[in-house]
C-alpha cells in the first residue's frame, strides 16, 4: 500500500474515531464532571475499540476467519487468523467498558438510550 494510501486511510480512522467520541460525549454531557475526568480515557478507549472492532469485523468478511501458515519446508495448515484473535481479544474489553459505563451513567441517576423508545416509536 503507498503512503498516500496509508496516510489517508489513517486520517479516515482518525475522523471515525473522533465521530464516535463525540457521540459518546453527548450521552455522558451530564455526567459528574469529576467522575467525567476520571472516566474520560475509558471514553476515549471505547471510541477507538469500537471503530477498530467495525475494521476487523470488515477484514474478517473479506478475508475470512482463517489464515494459512508454513513451519519449514513441507509443513503447511490452516489457523485462525490473527484479525480474529484480535477482534475476539477487542469485543471483549469493549463489552466490559461498556458495562463501566453504563454503570457510572446509573449511579448518576442516568439511564442510557439504548434507542428502544424511538425504535417503538417510529412504528
């Protein structure tokens, strides 16, 4: 890949990433502002998982769940990709800063938008 190539699919994830944040700002704009300080980089940790994981989720349906290997000369197979291992890895540290969350947001007396009331409501 070049490095104009490189360069701009970086930036790219650079601008997904601060979209993500942003969102997640406005659904923490009331909280604390002393927890918010505190809890600011699992924020900003959860913005990056969550646009690394939808990269992985992309290369995985791309390419596949598996990869081929070569130990030596004549031994040769197949093993779960490395994009796999990582997302796996990945969902399950966002899974649990998600819970974080959403835990402070309750002791806060908020309870987050899961979206299902303007789900109902667009029916």
């Amino acid at each position: 890949m070049s490095k104009v190539k490189e360069l701009s699919r970086d930036e790219e994830t650079q601008k997904k990433i601060k979209s993500k944040l942003r969102d997640l700002n406005k659904i923490f704009k009331d909280m604390d502002e002393n927890k918010k300080k505190t809890v600011n980089s699992l924020i900003e940790n959860v913005a990056f998982m969550s646009v690394m994981l939808d990269e992985l989720q992309e290369h995985i349906a791309v390419n596949g769940t598996t990869s081929e290997y070569q130990n030596g000369a004549n031994q040769w197979g197949t093993k779960k990709s490395p994009e796999v291992e990582v997302y796996n890895s990945m969902i399950k540290n966002h899974m649990n800063a998600i819970r974080q969350l959403t835990d402070l947001l309750k002791e806060d007396g908020q309870e987050p938008d899961d979206g299902f009331e303007a789900f109902l409501n667009s029916k």
